[in-house]
C-alpha cells in the first residue's frame, strides 16, 4: 500500500486536495506552476496570490487556492465540506495542521514580500475550527496582535410578513444597499431595477428556505449589493483608523466578505482587504 508521504515523494501534484476512497488528501504543493483546478480536484500549487474584487464592493480580496464549483460526488463542494468537517470524506487532524501551516506561511510570507500590513485581523463566527485556526494561525505568522477571531456574526432568523408582495417591500428596504448600487447604475435605471428585483426575490427564496439569507441562494453578479447579512458580534472596540484584514475560509458568492467590509466601514476603518483560503474560479482574476 503506497503511503501519503510516498505519494507525495514520488509524484508532482498539480491538483492535490482530492479524495481517496473516503479519505480527502490535501497537501501544498512547491511546484509553482499555474494549472487550473478542476470540478473534482482543487488545485494548491504554491503561486503568487490571486485577487478579485468583482465580488466584493471593489476592495481587493486576496486568494491562495482556487477552485471550480461542482455539486457532482467527490466534487469541489464536497470536498470543501469535508476540509470543514461536514463532508463525505474523512481528514485527519495532521493532514489538515500540515496542510494549514503550510497554507499560512506561504500566505504570510506573499503578503510580507508585497509589504501588506495590517493593524486588525478579524473573522466571522463559524461552526467549523477551519475558519478560526487558518484566521489565528494567519495573524500569528503576520504578527498581527490585534485579533478579532468571531467579531461578526450570521444575523438572527428573519420573520417575513406572511404576504408575499410586504415581505418584498421589507426585503427591498432592510436588505439592499442602495448607496452602494446607486455608484454603480448610476444612468441605468432599468437595470438597476431589474437588479432589485432578482435581488428581492433571491432573497425572499433564501429566508423562506432557511430563515436567514444564504450566499448559496444569491445571484453572483448582485450578492455585492446585498446588506445585513452578518451583525456585530464580539467585537469589543472600534476600528477607527486601522487597516483591516478581513479573513474567511471560501469566498463563493462574496456576499459574506461584502457585508464584512461595509460593516468595518462603517464602523471606522481606515482600510479594508480580504484574504480567504480558497475562491472559486468563476468572477476571479489572478494577479
């Protein structure tokens, strides 16, 4: 039986966070060539960060892996499950610290080598120790002292009124950053109203589904235009003046990394940029 370590010695990975049998592999890779990932692999070859910023209000989020949606078995979305422990394949703990420290440190070190610093580091609350270790592990290799490790939280359950078209005047008002969509259909008014539309709808699917609004249920192109998704959660001071590292595990929709970087807007930051382990390939660039 080859081993891991064996497999790793003996080949070049290009696409190395994959499943085996019910086991999901993932290690960094040193080879710095850029190949694609693919729908059932992800790849994690070591590279310059990527960036995008289509998704996210403008502000720049930077990547280290990227990867292609697929909801098919041993596809991307599964094996991101299991990374957080909610998927079909098993990881073991030093596999998944291996594979963290090796992600942080090449991160940092990209992040250092382009001198971005940064005086705050903050997360969401999540379920998963995924977000939480790659966040503090993250800011530990930056030496950032500042930590806000579940400063932002899901809101609470959204009760709709029970008529559709009032619970869509509701979504319309609580939900849609008109400041922001106005900057970007300024002399666009039927498609800015086409916008609020489908952005109305999706939204009222979402928390008629759910209860809360879910990136999964957002279209794309508009999820950068949607509000109170996330509340303040533990944060215990402002961030008047700081520049501020935004940190999720998967940026998907960018529906969650938006509403983060408006709520550190408003609540003072002086800068705001996003890093996420991994981004999906769809709407992104590489730098």
């Amino acid at each position: 039986m080859i081993t891991f370590k064996h497999f790793l010695e003996c080949c070049t990975l290009c696409e190395d966070v994959f499943a085996k049998d019910d086991e999901l592999m993932a290690a960094v890779n040193p080879d710095s060539s850029r190949k694609p990932s693919t729908p059932t692999s992800i790849s994690t070859n070591r590279r310059p960060l990527g960036r995008q910023s289509g998704l996210t209000r403008g502000l720049d989020v930077f990547y280290a892996f990227s990867y292609k949606p697929s909801e098919e078995p041993g596809g991307s979305t599964e094996l991101l499950k299991s990374f957080k422990g909610k998927g079909p394949f098993k990881f073991s703990e030093a596999r998944r610290q291996k594979f963290l420290d090796e992600a942080t440190t090449h991160m940092a070190n990209e992040f250092k080598r382009a001198n971005m610093r940064a005086d705050v580091i903050v997360c969401p609350q999540s379920s998963s120790s995924l977000l939480t270790d790659f966040a503090s592990l993250l800011a530990d290799k930056l030496n950032i002292e500042s930590k806000k490790i579940g400063a932002f939280k899901k809101t609470e359950v959204v009760d709709l009124p029970e008529d559709r078209a009032e619970a869509l005047k509701y979504i319309a008002k609580k939900f849609i950053d008109y400041k922001y969509m106005d900057e970007k259909f300024t002399g666009d008014e039927n498609k800015r109203n086409e916008a609020i539309k489908d952005i109305c709808d999706a939204v009222y699917r979402s928390i008629k589904k759910h209860g809360v609004i879910t990136s999964k249920e957002l279209p794309k192109f508009y999820a950068k235009f949607v509000k109170n998704i996330m509340d303040i959660g533990d944060l215990d001071d402002t961030l008047d003046g700081k520049t501020v590292m935004v940190v999720d595990d998967v940026l998907s929709s960018g529906s969650t990394m938006s509403d983060l970087f408006r709520l550190c807007q408003e609540l003072g930051a002086d800068k705001v940029f996003g890093a996420t382990l991994f981004a999906r390939t769809s709407n992104t660039k590489e730098r």
